[in-house]
C-alpha cells in the first residue's frame, strides 16, 4: 500500500479511537486513557494501537482488559467512521515512552544538582 495512504489510515484510526475511547465508552475500567500511535499492517489485517494510561500499574492493567473486551464495538464503529475494505483487527499495546521519558528526566535532573542541595 502507498506510504502516504498508510500514514493517513493511521491518523484517521488514531484520531476516531481518541474520540470513541472520550465519548462513547461505558466501561469504568477505561479511565484516562490517550491514543499515542496507530500501526496499521500493509494488508489492513492487524492495527497495533498505542495508548497511555494515567495511573498505576493495576489501572493499565485494568484498561488494557477493558479495552480487549471493547474491542469489537470498538471496530464496528471505525467501521461506521471510516470507509475501508477491511477493518483491522485491533491489538492494545501500552506506550511506555512518556514513563521512560521521565525517567530521563530525573536522571538528568538529578545528576545537573549538586550533592549538598536537594531541588524541591
């Protein structure tokens, strides 16, 4: 498939994911949730969809589990949305950047201060 439409495939999943997961979902074990990335393959089979939880680890958790179980409404009203051949079969996976990001973060912040003093 042409990059250029792939790319946009990508961003109108990602931005009708966004909106469905803001307005459409029930479920309270989806709590903050953001799209941050969406991976659809060459054949439109498989859509791996980024997301970031606010929360601890058992909240992912618990989001990660709503979100499988909606999975089904959730390609049925892409499908709506969108007007594809095949809609893909979506896989939820955790994006761990924005975690690893602060973690630099503080590295960083931490070595730049001296030893005797502590930032607040």
């Amino acid at each position: 498939m042409n990059k250029t439409r792939m790319s946009r495939v990508n961003e109108e999943i990602k931005k009708e994911l966004s909106i469905l997961l803001q307005r459409e979902m029930k479920d309270p074990r989806i709590g903050f949730v953001t799209v941050t990335g969406v991976e659809v393959t060459s054949d439109l089979q498989q859509a791996k969809v980024y997301i970031s939880v606010f929360g601890d680890a058992d909240k992912r958790e618990g989001t990660l589990a709503g979100l499988t179980k909606a999975k089904g409404f959730l390609r049925t009203e892409i499908g709506r949305r969108i007007k594809l051949r095949h809609i893909p079969d979506l896989v939820f996976k955790l994006d761990e950047s924005i975690d690893y990001g602060n973690k630099i973060e503080t590295i960083l912040r931490d070595i730049s201060t001296p030893q005797g003093e502590k930032q607040v």
